[in-house]
C-alpha cells in the first residue's frame, strides 16, 4: 500500500496535515508515502483528476497501484490510521 499525498505551499489545510502525517509515518516505518505539490506537478494532478478546492487530497493505492480510497481536506489522525490500517494488506 502506499499512500499519495497532494497540497501546495498556499493551502491551510495542507499545512495542518503535515504533522499529522508524519507522526502516522513515524509509527508505521512500513508505510510508504509521497508528496507532491500541486502546484509543481501537473502531471500527477491531471492524472488524478484534482481541482485546488479539494486540497489536500490523499490517494491510497493498493500495492498494484490502483485507487483504492481518496480523502480531501483536513483529516483526524485517528481516521488516517483506521485507513491505513484497512488498506495495508492491499
């Protein structure tokens, strides 16, 4: 599983999730995450159909790559987890 995660400099909502994501990443060393801006990779936001009104967005996929839930705005620690958690055998 792995876990995408999409905000830009400018988003308040961004800003708030980067600690919370890095406390989930801390706990769990097996997770694997990447970041990418909105704003600097436009490849990536045409390929999963972004619109800046739903940032942050975070993309879990299975170990195939494939889509298997998506999140916007700000989202309780717990909540992540409880994803994470869901989705690690996939």
């Amino acid at each position: 599983m792995k876990v995408l995660k999409i905000g830009a400099l400018w988003c308040s909502g961004c800003l708030v999730m980067v600690p919370r994501w890095k406390e989930i990443e801390k706990e769990n060393p097996w997770l694997e995450t990447t970041y990418y801006d909105y704003d600097s990779s436009p490849q990536v936001v045409s390929e999963y159909g972004l619109e800046e009104g739903l940032l942050p967005t975070f993309i879990f996929l299975d170990k195939d790559g494939v889509e298997v839930h998506r999140l916007s705005g700000e989202v309780d620690k717990n909540t992540l987890l409880e994803l994470v958690n869901k989705y690690r055998e996939s």
